[in-house]
C-alpha cells in the first residue's frame, strides 16, 4: 500500500496497463460525481465490501480513493491484509481532485 499525491495517483495510473480505479464511497457520494471509470464498492457496508474484494483480481494495480483520503487509506491496508499485490491510496480523495469528473 502506498499513500499518494494527486500528481503521484494520476502520473501512475496513466502508465499503467493493470490499473483498477475503485471508488469505496457511499452510493450518495458517488452521485456528486466520481473518477470515469471507476469501479464501486462501498466500504461502509463491510460484509459487501470483503466479498466485492473477494471477487477482485489480486494482481491488478488498485487506485483507490473516498471523499478525502481516510476510508480508501483503511480500503488499501484491508486490500495489503488481504493479498492483494498493489493499492495506492489517492491522498485527499475526491475533496482535492482537480480531474474529469462523470456524474450519474
């Protein structure tokens, strides 16, 4: 698990062809708005959220990201703990992001 800056978290994902963006906010959160191409697993509803990490591909590289940087920090430690081989926090979450944005 990495902590990183919003310039660190987008030069990365960029470059990466195993990249997952995975957006742990609520379903209300991700109504303001979220990263394209995001993928959802709500992390404040925990027996859905382990069996959706569960059914992910543990070698793919996870950017993560919540509204300010706190729940994908517990997101990304839960993904280390649980064998995944690389999760990258976005430090600041979607309070900091200066990017595209998709709204549903």
């Amino acid at each position: 698990m990495a902590d990183l800056t919003q310039e660190e978290w987008r030069a990365r994902l960029e470059k990466d062809d195993k990249a997952v963006i995975l957006d742990v906010r609520t379903q209300e959160e991700i109504e303001e708005g979220s990263i394209p191409g995001a993928e959802h697993l709500d992390i404040y509803k925990p027996q859905e959220f382990l069996e959706g990490l569960d059914a992910l591909d543990k070698s793919a590289h996870y950017y993560v990201y919540c509204r300010s940087g706190n729940r994908s920090g517990q997101a990304c430690a839960l993904m280390t703990a649980r064998g995944f081989s690389s999760a990258y926090n976005l430090m600041g979450g979607m309070n900091e992001w200066e990017g595209e944005v998709t709204y549903n």
